[in-house]
C-alpha cells in the first residue's frame, strides 16, 4: 500500500489506562501528540480488550472525543477511514490484533518481537505480500544516533576493514533472578517475548546492522539456563509474592563470521555473549568493539542494552583507539532537535514512526516486515539448537 496523505488516520492498539507497562504511553503517545507528530499521524480509533477499555483510555490520555473505541480487531479493521494501525500489545496478542488490518491492507507499525513463534510469522509475512500492507517493525535501536554514526565510521572505510568484533552485553531485565508481576510471563517461553527475544533481540539486531549478517553455517550458538527458580516481587513493596519455574535461557553465546562486504575482512568474525540481569558492579551494561586494520571503535553504554532509557542513564560513548598514534579520539554524537522534544524512552521510536508515516525507505528509516521475520527465525533457531539439547 502506498503513503497515503498526512496526517494519517491511526489506530493505536495497546494503549491502556490501566497496564503496570504501557510502551504504548511511554514510547510512542509523547511523539504523537506534539506538533510535528500531529501534522503525521492523528489519532482516530483506539483497540484495546473491550470498548468500555478503549473509553477509559481515551478519558485517562485527554484524546478527543471523536477518537473511536474499538474492542475487536475485526472491527477496527473493517474501519475504511483508518490508514495505519500501530500496535503495542503483549507479544502474545500482536498476531490476533494485526492479522485482520493486514488482511485489509492497512499499514501496520508492530512492535518487536512480531508474534509469539515463527509459524505466526509465516501467516503474517504472507498474507501481508497477498494484500500489500506494509509493515513496520519496532526493531528501532537501527536507528539510534550512536549506532548510525558507527556505522558511518564503519562504511568510510578510515580505520581500513574490519577484522573481528566483541559484544558483551547485561540486561534484558534490572535483576538476574527477580521479575515484577508484570513481567513474570519473561519466564514462560511460549509467550515469546522475554530477555532473550527482546534484550539481546534488539542489541544482536542493530550490531548485525552496523556489520552485516553472519554466514549461517559459520554460526555456533551456546544456551544455558543457570537460573531457574524465579521469585516475582513487588516493586511497590519490595515483597516477594510469588514464585515461578523459568524455561527461557539467561546466558547466551555466539560465535560467527561476518557476511563479506567491502569493508569487512573475508574472515571477520563477531563473539557476543549475553547475561540476564545487571553486570559486575562498574561493568557497563553494553560493550561493543570493532577491530579494524587501522584502529578499533567503541560502543559503550553504562547503564542500559537501550543505549539511554530513561533520564537516569548515562549517555552511551563511542570512542576510536587509532593504532598509529595510539590516540583515543571521543567520537560526537546527539539526539535530533526533534527527538529531544520527548524523552529518551520514545526517541528512536519517533524516528521510525515519522520514517514510516513519511513514506521514507524501508532501509532509511524503518525495518520491514519480511527482514524482522529473518532475524526472528535466527533467534528462534539459536532456541531450537538449545532445545535439541536438552532432550
């Protein structure tokens, strides 16, 4: 489907008056309701569990009064007069809420992870190709002012190819073994979305997309679940009230060589390694490091995999190590004048949004449908190989 004229006639599902998390009121609401985001996308209908819910959020974020309450999907989507659905529900109701605005060929912007397992996916990638629905997918940290301007350093070619990368990265979750009551589904599996999926997800994703993919049959994959006994506490309280059984891995290693470009050499591999929870105290929570023939760049983000999430974190730093000087040069970057009129939480989110609703490139500003199902299918083979191990 082509961009059709702004400000486009969107629907947002997931935005809830009453959900302990709502990436849908910390995330996108704050772009869409300034200026610029108004003049792109207005917002006309809300879905959400049931009309009287959708009321209650239109009532609690002060939206007009003509905004529509919808408690299906299939009603929203026999709705001719929206143009674009965003849907920011658990990851085990993306598939449910999108299949039937796809299926009328409206254009959809979905969080990651698409849906819950790959056969989702499949259905939702086909039947997308079938009515031309395009579909964007929250795989926004592409997208991050820092990963661009490596990526810039990357492609220039100055530091000569790159010959090997390191990632380390810590989080996925702000403890190693606890997890609020909203987040207990983190240690179900089936849900599909947890600190694998999503944590290391969207840091495996932006790396890939500063160096390029890994070669399929160069790539090693080690699982572990050292942590199984989860206790849910109460992040009001400090309280443990309950407890549960955890069938998702918290450890994961990587090992491949990276697809040859021309500025990657033949041989140029990438190591990741991924921890549930917070790191060894003073260890940033992201680590990356490209050695290349010239010098070595550095990624490091103290505080969150997100790079900045909140105003308490430390602004990620890029730094070059230029082997023949031995000189450290600190790279500059920043958020757009734009992006600053949100918080950090929502400013990569804008981007993309604004890309989309712009009908910018699929590659320029927004990741499409069919790419996020190829890494999804990447993660969910590294599960499949840890499950063949287990039997």
């Amino acid at each position: 489907m082509s961009p059709k004229a702004q400000p486009l006639r969107t629907a947002l599902i997931g935005l809830s008056s009453s959900a302990a998390t709502s990436w849908a009121a910390a995330a996108h609401l704050p772009s869409l309701l300034t200026p610029t985001g108004k003049s792109k996308i207005s917002i006309t209908a809300l879905l959400n569990s049931s009309e009287e819910a959708a009321r209650s959020a239109i009532k609690t974020y002060d939206l007009p009064s003509t905004t529509k309450a919808y408690g299906t999907p299939d009603a929203l989507a026999a709705d001719p007069d929206i143009d674009l659905v965003i849907c920011n529900t658990r990851v085990d109701k993306h598939y449910e809420t999108i299949l039937p605005s796809i299926q009328a060929g409206k254009d959809i912007y979905v969080e990651w992870p698409i849906a819950a397992n790959h056969r989702q996916i499949d259905e939702l990638v086909a039947t997308a190709k079938k009515s031309g629905s395009r579909v964007a997918v929250g795989l926004q940290r592409r997208f991050a002012p820092p990963v661009l301007k490596i990526k810039e350093i990357v492609g220039s070619g100055r530091l000569g190819k790159v010959l090997s990368s390191d990632l380390r990265a810590f989080g996925g979750t702000n403890d190693r073994e606890i997890l609020p009551p909203s987040l207990k589904y983190f240690a179900d599996r089936e849900i599909g979305g947890n600190p694998i999926t999503i944590g290391f997800g969207h840091v495996f994703d932006f790396t890939l997309s500063i160096l390029g993919d890994l070669v399929p049959e160069t790539v090693h994959s080690k699982l572990q679940l050292q942590r199984p006994n989860v206790r849910i506490r109460d992040p009001a309280t400090g309280e443990v009230v309950d407890k549960t059984v955890s069938d998702v891995p918290d450890l994961l290693s990587v090992h491949g060589t990276i697809s040859k470009s021309s500025y990657t050499d033949p041989s140029a591999t990438l190591s990741v390694l991924f921890r549930r929870g917070q790191p060894f105290p003073g260890t940033p929570a992201l680590s990356l490091t490209i050695n290349c023939e010239l010098g070595e760049i550095r990624l490091l983000s103290p505080s969150s995999l997100a790079l900045e999430f909140s105003p308490e974190d430390n602004p990620a730093k890029i730094q070059i190590h230029h082997f023949a000087s031995d000189q450290v040069e600190e790279v500059a970057w920043d958020w757009s004048d734009l992006q600053k009129e949100v918080s950090a939480r929502g400013r990569i989110v804008q981007s993309c949004l604004y890309a989309f609703a712009d009908g910018v490139r699929e590659v320029e500003g927004w990741v499409g449908l069919e790419d996020a199902a190829t890494r999804a299918a990447q993660i969910d083979g590294f599960f499949e190989g840890w499950l063949r191990t287990q039997k």
